[in-house]
C-alpha cells in the first residue's frame, strides 16, 4: 500500500493561478511511514526507546542527554559523535581547520537536509526550464542556486576543537 500527499488546497490554487497543471504528489510506502513516525501521545515513549538504543551503541552520556539529542539538540561540550546523531542528515558542510590552538572543525547545519532541498529544488528546476524560462528570464542551473541559497539555508554553524563542540552559532 503507498500513501499520498498532494497540496493543501491554498497552495493548490496558488499552483494553480501559475499555471501548473499537473499538482506534485508525494509518495511513501504505507509501512515505513508507520515505522518511521509515532503519534503525539506516543512520542514520549519511542523518544526514551530511541536514547535507550543510542546509550547501548556510544556510551558516555545519560538516557536524559540522549533524550535531548534524539529531539535534535546540540550544546556546547557534546563530542562529534553525539552531535552528528543529533543533526543527522541536515549536516551541509563540514571543513577542516589545523591552527595553534589545534585541529578546528566547523559544520554548517541547515534546517532540512541537503538531500530533501536539492530533490525539491531540481523539481523546481525543471518546472522553470519547461514552463516559465525565456531568453529574458534563463532558468537558473541547481549549482547556481544551491550556492547562491547556502548561505540563506544555514541555521547552525557548529565549531568543534579537538573533537568537543565549543561554539553554537544560530541564524
């Protein structure tokens, strides 16, 4: 069985009015959609199920810390491994420095993941390139507005040194 999403019907009618005639649809298999979300009532109990798990795999901090990481918090003293559990696949960037003070690492973490916002934008692309691009308007190549959107994208700029988070930077 496969579920599907279309449009609320407010942005129906603005999709609609731009002239887009066939409405994007989004699909998920029925199962992993049920294995992949818990209700409301119910969070409370998978998320100490997942910190649990997590405690079992890397060792080192409390249920109540993994708790905080599953629900995708990051503070300052948290090692690479928890902090990258916590941002999970919203990690855009991650550059090395070597200094003085030693081995610096900075990740730039968005607020979707990079996947989801070149899929949807390549989407878009391809929408312009077919409907809206002319000579006097050129439809924009996805390395052109993913360059140009990078920096828009960014929600945290993480700073680690030698392996210990010591700067949470919010945008």
């Amino acid at each position: 069985m496969t579920l599907t999403f279309v449009p609320n019907e407010e942005v129906r009618r603005m999709l609609a009015n731009a002239g887009l005639k066939k409405l994007p649809e989004y699909e998920v298999d029925a199962v992993v959609f049920a294995s992949s979300f818990a209700p409301e009532a119910e969070w409370p109990a998978a998320r100490r199920a997942l910190a649990v798990d997590m405690q079992r795999r890397l060792d080192g901090l409390s249920v109540e810390d993994w708790e905080r990481i599953v629900e995708g918090e990051v503070w300052v003293g948290m090692k690479r491994e928890p902090a990258a559990e916590a941002v999970g696949n919203r990690l855009f960037h991650k550059e090395e420095r070597e200094t003085q003070e030693g081995k610096t690492e900075v990740w730039r973490v968005g607020a979707f993941s990079l996947a989801t916002t070149a899929e949807s934008t390549a989407k878009v692309q391809v929408f312009e390139e077919s409907v809206t691009a002319r000579p006097s308007k050129p439809a924009e190549s996805l390395d052109v507005k993913a360059a140009r959107d990078f920096e828009a994208n960014t929600r945290l700029v993480l700073t680690f040194k030698d392996g210990a988070l010591t700067e949470i930077v919010r945008r």
